[in-house]
C-alpha cells in the first residue's frame, strides 16, 4: 500500500485541482471554544481564496466551508442570531460558498434559510442537507420540510447522514437528482469507526462526495478513505477539523511551529485547517462558528502554501 507521506510527496497542485478563485459567492463540527493565537479581530483576507474541483463535474469550491451544527442553533430573536448576520457576511464576502447543514442540527436549518434569505446570499451559496430517515415515506416528508426550512427549491449536495437507512436514502437522493432537484448526492460519517464502512458504500454507491472526520489528532481517514476518494473521483467534505474544539484546549499558550509563519498562519486555527486542506484529496473543510471574528481567521486558513507532507507529519505527531 502506497504510505502516507510517499502519496502526499507525490501530488501537485495540478493533479489536485488546486486553483484560485475570484472572492464570491452547509457538516458535522461542533464550535470551538475561544481559540487560542487566534487574533481577536481579524480582518477577512483579501485576494482569491485557495479552491478544488468536484471530481464529478469540474466545479470549483472555495476550501473553507462552514459548518452549522452547534453554532446555528440559535434563536432568531436573539444577539446570536445578529452575530450569525455579520458571519455569514464575512463568510461570503470571504470567498466562501459552502455551507452544509442538516435537519438533525435543532433548528439549523431555518436559521440558515434565514439568513441566506434575509442577507441576499442563497445564489452565492453551494447549500448542503442530509437525509436522516428510516422509511421511504419519512424521507419524502423531511426533504420537504428541509426545502421549507431552507427557503429554497433545491439543494446543491444532498447526504445520506451517517449512512442511515443507505439502500433507501441514496435510492431517493438519486430521483431527486435525477428530477433536477439536487446537483450531487453524497454520504456523510463524523466516526473513526465508520471508515470502513464508508469506505465499502463509496465504493458500491459512487456518489458525487463523501463527508469524514479528519483532523491532526485523528488522521486515520488518510490511510484508505482519502486516497480512494480520490482515486475514484469522489469529492471529500472533511469535519470535526478542530476535534469538536478539544484541539484548542490542548493547545493552550503554546507556540505555533516555527515555520508557521512562512506559511502564513497565524492561529491554531488556521493550522488545523491548513493540515485539512494540504491532503490532496480533500475538496473542503466545513468548520462552525458563530463569532464573526473566528470566521475571519478561518477563512485565512484557504489563502498561502499548503503543508509539506513533512510539516503534516509534524504536526500528528505533536498531537497523536
């Protein structure tokens, strides 16, 4: 089996995808606590942000995605909802297009159709859900209400989460792309646990994407999962980038590694994702926040040179 370090020595930029995108216009990962050598009003990079390629069409997407679990579940008459507003703001304005959202996240799914609502942004806005249901008549009832929620008439990547109820789900997913729609179907696992059996539904499904955990202190995905992906065209949604935010707490006052700055980061925030983006098979990471200053310095994280393979394997081994 080709090792880690041989495969990442191995690719290039052309052979990922990796292009720049003009600044324009939903993932499992839970907010991070206060990040620490995050600065603490960052302004939103400028120039075009870093972008890969969806394997099964071409298109392009940012590589800083945004995630809604956790950090979108807020009431809408609230002074977190009025901080989501100047998020989602520095998001698109950002560069950024996907978000991804999902029907098991409270009410994440109505606050995101607001916003993308109320802010002009659905047009710049690559918008993903999930099927999360265990009959076929369950499905058809949540996809509608998802569509009500989201204030939208369509879905960009609709997911079977976490492989539930798979035979019928993506059966369904695949009708609802077929009618137009859905643009891609993929399969989603937040589970170290569940890579095998990822592995074998990728494998007999062929979706469009699939979504994993992958982070600097669980890379097990780079062994098989990421590596098939790309070889068999799938493109990979990556959550969990901060660990649930048990990255942060681990960090604490230390240091960033000296070539950090090089590299142009300037947070731990910044390398997580930075790690994230540097495998050559993921197409984007999908990290939640509702502070608009952490945006900002996630979004910074898509812009600069990608990690050696020998700077990622510093880092899993500052964090194994």
């Amino acid at each position: 089996m080709t090792s880690r370090r041989a495969f990442l020595s191995a690719a290039s930029l052309a052979a990922t995808g990796l292009v720049l995108a003009p600044l324009a216009g939903c993932g499992r990962e839970a907010p991070a606590p206060a990040a620490p050598a995050a600065a603490a009003a960052v302004p939103a990079p400028s120039g075009p942000m870093l972008t890969r390629t969806i394997p099964s069409t071409g298109e392009a997407l940012p590589v800083i995605g945004a995630g809604t679990s956790g950090s979108y579940e807020v009431a809408m008459d609230s002074p977190q909802y009025d901080a989501l507003k100047e998020v989602v703001r520095i998001f698109f304005e950002g560069g950024g297009r996907v978000i991804d959202t999902s029907p098991n996240y409270g009410n994440a799914e109505d606050v995101v159709g607001a916003l993308l609502e109320d802010g002009g942004w659905r047009e710049r806005c690559f918008l993903a859900t999930k099927l999360a249901a265990d009959s076929r008549e369950a499905l058809e009832a949540q996809w509608a209400e998802s569509l009500r929620r989201l204030r939208t008439d369509r879905v960009e990547l609709l997911a079977v989460h976490n492989l539930r109820n798979l035979p019928e789900a993506i059966a369904f997913a695949r009708e609802l792309k077929e009618q137009g729609l859905v643009k891609y179907i993929g399969l989603t696992h937040y589970q170290t646990s569940a890579h095998a059996a990822l592995l074998q539904a990728m494998q007999d499904e062929r979706p469009d994407f699939i979504q994993v955990n992958y982070a600097v202190n669980s890379p097990a995905a780079a062994s098989r999962l990421l590596p098939a992906a790309r070889d068999q065209g799938v493109a990979v949604m990556v959550n969990r980038a901060f660990d649930d935010g048990r990255l942060f707490s681990r960090v604490g006052g230390r240091a960033l590694p000296g070539w950090a700055a090089e590299a142009g980061i300037t947070s731990w925030s910044q390398m997580f994702l930075r790690f994230v983006i540097s495998h050559p098979a993921v197409t984007v990471v999908i990290p939640a926040t509702g502070k608009p200053d952490r945006q900002a310095d996630q979004l910074r994280a898509g812009h600069g040179e990608l990690l050696t393979a020998a700077q990622q394997d510093e880092l899993i081994g500052m964090f194994s």
